[in-house]
C-alpha cells in the first residue's frame, strides 16, 4: 500500500550512510547494465562476495512500474488526521491488536524492559504497517526495486546506499535471496524496514544468531523498538503530538498525520 513507501522512504532520508567508499560513483542515467556494473563494483570494494553480487544483481533489469508509482507517491497525507485515522484505525484492526497484545505479552514485556517502548506502540506499528505481519509486505524483488531507484537521477545516493545495504542482509546470513522480497522502495519485512535501517536498528531477539524481520516476531518487535530508542524515545513519556517522543517517531515518518495515527491506535489497544 502507498503509506508503507512513505513511512521507510522518511527513515532513509534521515538514516547514515553504511558504505566506507563513496557510493556517488555510479553514475545514475545512461546505460543501465553499465550502472549496474559500476554497482556491483562499489559492492566489491565494500567487502561483498563476488558469489553474492551476481547472484543477487545478475540479470537484474529496470523497472518502470517501480519509477512509476514513485512518482505518484506525492500528497500521500493530503488526508486530514481524522480522515486518515478512520480508515486505519478500525473495529477489526484493534481487535486484531488486542490479540497480539495478549499473545506475544511476555516477549512484548521484555522489549519495553529493555527498549523503554511500550507494546501499544509496537503492536500499533506493526498492525498499521503490514496487519501484525499477515498482511501485505510486498512482492517485488527488492534488487530489482533498489537498482531500479539508484539508476534514476532524482535521489540516486539515497538508494545506492540502500542497494549496498540489501546485499549486506544477503551477506550476513540475515535473509535468503529468495526472501529479499519487498514493497515499492524494498521495504523489507513486517514493519517495513528499508535495508539501510534493517543494519542499522535489526536486533537478533530470538538468539539464533540473524536478523530476521521477515519471519521472527521477536526479531521485528525488538528491531522496531531499538529504531525508537536509537532516536530518543523516553521510557514512560508522552507519546503525542507535542512530545518528545513524538518527534523521535520521525525517523518512523516525518507525517504528522502517521504518528497521531500510530498514537490513536495505541491508546485504543490500551483500552483509553
């Protein structure tokens, strides 16, 4: 859906670069194979394996229906709060959330001890983004998606560094390539996480050595609040719109309609 592209598309503008060469020399435009080349050479010299690099960038082509739906996603919050909220925050959508509250309330216990980040936050994110992970988490190959992004000119460093991240997750044994699927930015998983903020936040909650934000709830609960604390989330504050915490969701969305969204349906799971 249109909002999963805008709440990681906001976490990339505001994430660190992760690759040591200077990633701006690919040049975007031109041939696409060269760029690729030109890409897989960066990736190299960042310490991915060559069996990597072409199992996961060869053959890769352009895709113009990814180019084409980024450039509808302008005024994707042109809806008011109220307008917006109705359609998100719904019966069966709380409903849904109670029920993950009560299901994973031990492992949620131990995030907010840890992490600081109450569950109705985490369950809040995690139903909005993809319905607690049995909803829609995409169906494109992300390396199509992210080579796709990086060739065009409008914000090419943004997503070669992206592209360098995703094979980083290959890399590191955190997902298969088969499972390198995404959403329309290459989203990854059950709360959306673009490749740079899956380095930079994925926590290994279950212990079984990878970041899986795809299959482990643990994993993704925890991930999902490292990304809050990492960005100044108080443990036992206020979470709406004037608080502190509030502006640490940005790195979530830079939307102020998402996150009184998110803080919505956070105080309809806490019964208020």
């Amino acid at each position: 859906m249109k909002l999963r592209f805008a709440v990681a598309f906001a976490a990339a503008l505001l994430a660190a670069p992760l690759a040591s060469t200077d990633v701006s020399a690919a040049q975007c435009g031109g041939d696409f194979n060269g760029f690729v080349s030109a890409m897989s050479r960066e990736a190299a010299a960042d310490g991915i394996s060559q069996n990597v690099i072409s199992q996961a960038l060869g053959g890769v082509q352009r895709d113009q229906a990814v180019l084409n739906f980024d450039r509808r996603q302008r005024g994707t919050f042109r809806k008011s709060f109220e307008q917006y909220a109705a359609t998100r925050v719904t019966g069966g959508r709380i409903k849904g959330g109670k029920a993950m509250l009560a299901r994973h309330g031990s492992l949620l216990s131990r995030i907010e001890k840890q992490f600081g980040v109450p569950p109705e936050i985490v369950v809040a994110i995690w139903g909005l983004e993809t319905d607690f992970g049995r909803g829609d988490m995409g169906k494109l190959p992300v390396f199509r998606v992210l080579a796709t992004m990086a060739h065009d000119c409008r914000r090419t460093e943004l997503f070669q560094r992206e592209l360098l991240a995703a094979l980083k997750i290959v890399q590191r044994g955190d997902l298969r390539l088969g499972d390198m699927i995404g959403a329309y930015a290459g989203e990854i998983g059950q709360t959306q996480f673009l490749p740079s903020s899956y380095i930079k936040y994925g926590i290994d909650f279950d212990g079984n050595g990878h970041v899986d934000l795809r299959h482990s709830v643990p994993d993704v609960l925890a991930s999902t609040a490292n990304l809050l604390r990492v960005n100044g989330w108080k443990a036992g504050g206020d979470y709406h719109q004037g608080s502190a915490n509030f502006e640490a969701m940005r790195e979530w969305n830079r939307s102020e309609v998402y996150r009184r969204t998110i803080g919505l349906f956070a105080d309809k799971l806490a019964g208020q």
